[in-house]
C-alpha cells in the first residue's frame, strides 16, 4: 500500500509531514486531494503514514501536496542553485499570481528583474508557457519533482533548493550562436586587416614622394 507521508493542516491550510502531526485524529489534518479527514498512523510496528478516516477511493492527493510544499518551500527561501548559473538570489516571491496570461507556479524577483519558477510532479510546463516565457525573455527555471519519493521537509528543500541536475532553465539570457561570433570575428580581422594594409600603403607613399623630393632638389 502507497503511505501518505504529506497531510493538509485543517487550519492554516499548509502542507505538513507526518513526523510533525500528533497522533490519531487530533492530527487535525485533511487529505490534500478530496479533503477529507486524515488519522495519522504514528504507532511502534509500521512506518509513520497519514490514512483517510472515511473510506474513500481518493489516492491520498500526496502529488498535489508534493506540489504545493514544494511551491511554498520556494517562496519562503531567497536563494536556488541553478545549473550554469550557480547560486542566484530573488526576492518577493508569491506562488500562483497571474502574470500577463499565465500564472506561473512562484514569481520573483532577482537583479530587478522578473524570474519565474515552474514545478513538474505531473505536468511539465509545457509548450505554452515556455513559449511565453522565451518569446518575453522572461528569466524562468522548471524544477523537475516527478519521480522524487517524499521523506521529510528538509530533504525536499535540499533537492529543491541545491540540487541542480533537477532543474531545466527555460530562458535565461539570449544566446549568442557561434556562427555569428565566428562573422563577427572575421569582420573584425578584415577590417584591422585592411586598416593595416592602408597604413603600409599611406608609409610607402610618404617615403616615396620623400626621396623624389630630394632627388628634385
């Protein structure tokens, strides 16, 4: 049977771990998904793991709690690493706020700029919002959840926060190809080429009409 690490506060509505609940139903946790009333199931013999007190065929919602946790992880902190890139530092960020015609997963801010995170436990982002997001130049980053198995809070800020091999930058910055460096570059010797070439000649032309001079006089 799939555990259910990740619970519902019933109250405050955040996303909490199993190790941090009381026992039994004065958990006061609802299931994420169908929100329902969660026991949590803390006894000696079996791993700690929430369970729904009515039956129901809910599958216990742990991806779209996964989702949210991982969304407020991210606006509670101020730096990511990023692959590339290294460490980058942002701040204001809100999850789910429309911007323009999406809503992205967390805006932020970094360097004045607008930078926008995109989690995937089920649905990656997608053609739309990449599109948005590199067509506005918009500074963006997805962060890949899909198979990562839930242990606790501080494990899943680690691999949100510091792992960079789970991590897609959508846009960034504009790349420059290397075929246009490479026109760039032989303009640039052509140029100095010809400049050189025209001082040669400007030289053997003053040396030229020196010596005649001399020789008329």
């Amino acid at each position: 049977m799939f555990e259910y690490k990740l619970g519902k506060d019933r109250l405050t509505g955040k996303i909490i771990s199993i190790d941090d609940v009381s026992r039994g139903i004065s958990c006061n946790c609802i299931c994420p998904d169908c929100e329902l009333n969660f026991v949590a199931a803390k006894g000696e013999k079996n791993r700690w793991h929430f369970r729904h007190f009515e039956k129901t065929e809910c599958n216990g919602g742990q991806e779209t709690a996964l989702h949210l946790l991982a969304k407020e992880i991210i606006t509670v902190n101020n730096q990511i690493i990023l692959p590339v890139y290294g460490k980058v530092s942002y701040t204001n960020a809100i999850k789910e706020q429309f911007f323009e015609t999406i809503k992205p997963d967390v805006s932020a801010i970094t360097n004045g700029q607008n930078l926008f995170f995109e989690v995937l436990v089920t649905h990656a982002a997608g053609d739309v919002k990449d599109g948005f997001y590199i067509a506005a130049k918009h500074k963006s980053v997805e962060i890949n959840l899909k198979n990562y198995s839930f242990t606790n809070r501080e494990n899943l800020e680690n691999e949100i926060l510091n792992n960079i091999l789970n991590k897609r930058i959508i846009f960034w910055e504009e790349k420059v190809s290397n075929e246009n460096v490479n026109k760039k570059s032989l303009i640039f010797y052509f140029l100095t080429g010809v400049s050189i070439l025209l001082g040669v000649i400007l030289v053997l032309k003053f040396v030229i009409q020196n010596k005649l001079y001399r020789k008329s006089n």
